[in-house]
C-alpha cells in the first residue's frame, strides 16, 4: 500500500508543471523570426534522407543521451561518447554547438525534419511518455483542427497561427 502512495505521488508530481505561456513564445517568435529560420536551414543541409531526422540537447539521429553516454536506439547496451555520434551522423562538433545556442535563444530543445519540408521545433514538454504535454512550432505542414479544453480534464490540442508559414501546437493527453 504504501509502495502504492509513493507511486501515485510521485505520477501526480511528474505529471504537473506550469504550463507554458504561450502569448510570450508567440511574442518571441514574432520578434525574431531569425533562429527559427536558422535551425530549418541548418537541419535541411545537415540532413538529406527520406526519413525524419531529430537534432537536439539529448537525441540525435537514433542516439539518445541518458546519464552514462550516448546510445542508439537499436543498442542501449553500447555507450558512445558525444564526438563519436556526431562523427556517426556528419555533424561537426561546431555544428552542434551552434543547433544548441540556436535552441537557446529559440528556447527549445530539438528540430525533427521529415523531409521535404516539414519542421518541428519542440519548444516545451512536460509529464510522462504515457501522459503529458508537448508544444510544437511547426513548418511546413497544414495546421490541424483544435479539440478539447484545457483545464476540463480532458485531452486537448491549441492551435495558433503564428503567419502563413508558421504556426504552434500545444497539447496535453
């Protein structure tokens, strides 16, 4: 039972956080386009495969970053260190430094290209795989409808048109 509790507190507090502000990101944004334009231009020269492709502070391709080193996706046995992913996916160590102070300044944590043209900028999650929330800044990809309410209990998506290009995603399950 008490096993139980702790399970359900610690759920409880995994699964809450502030919500993101999402007139500030839609401000930043609008402001500067530049970054955002920045990391499309970089992960589209970076990377020219038929699949989608993640750049951020802890993926990179099909390698993830956990606390003891970089692993891919297929193989968590195997520990690699940062220059060895990046040598593995031809991005030079300047290169990602450079995704990484654009993620700053963006205040986001990764791009994924699927190619041709469409772009996700992850700027906020928080929660669990199972249960969470997750903003988005989206190119090139019609935007869908919204659904739900935020704060009814209920799964919902947000959807802001930021211009004829550009637009975001927010939502929680």
């Amino acid at each position: 039972m008490k096993i139980a509790l702790i399970f359900l507190a610690f759920l409880t507090l995994a699964s809450c956080s502030t919500p993101p502000d999402l007139d500030a990101i839609q401000t930043r944004f609008e402001t500067d386009t530049t970054p955002y334009e920045k990391l499309t231009a970089m992960v589209t020269e970076d990377f020219q495969g038929e699949y989608c492709f993640s750049v951020g502070v802890n993926i990179i391709g099909d390698f993830r970053e956990y606390s003891d080193g970089w692993s891919h996706t297929k193989d968590y046995e195997s520990k690699l260190s940062l220059s060895q992913v990046l040598k593995d996916v031809s991005i030079s160590e300047n290169r990602y430094k450079s995704y990484l102070a654009l993620f700053k300044t963006t205040q986001s944590e990764r791009i994924t290209f699927c190619p041709p043209s469409k772009y996700y900028i992850m700027a906020h999650r928080s929660g669990l795989g199972i249960s969470g929330c997750l903003l988005d800044i989206v190119k090139g990809v019609t935007p869908p409808a919204a659904y739900g309410k935020r704060n009814n209990g209920e799964d919902f998506m947000e959807v802001r048109v930021l211009n004829n290009e550009w637009w975001m995603e927010y939502k929680c399950t």
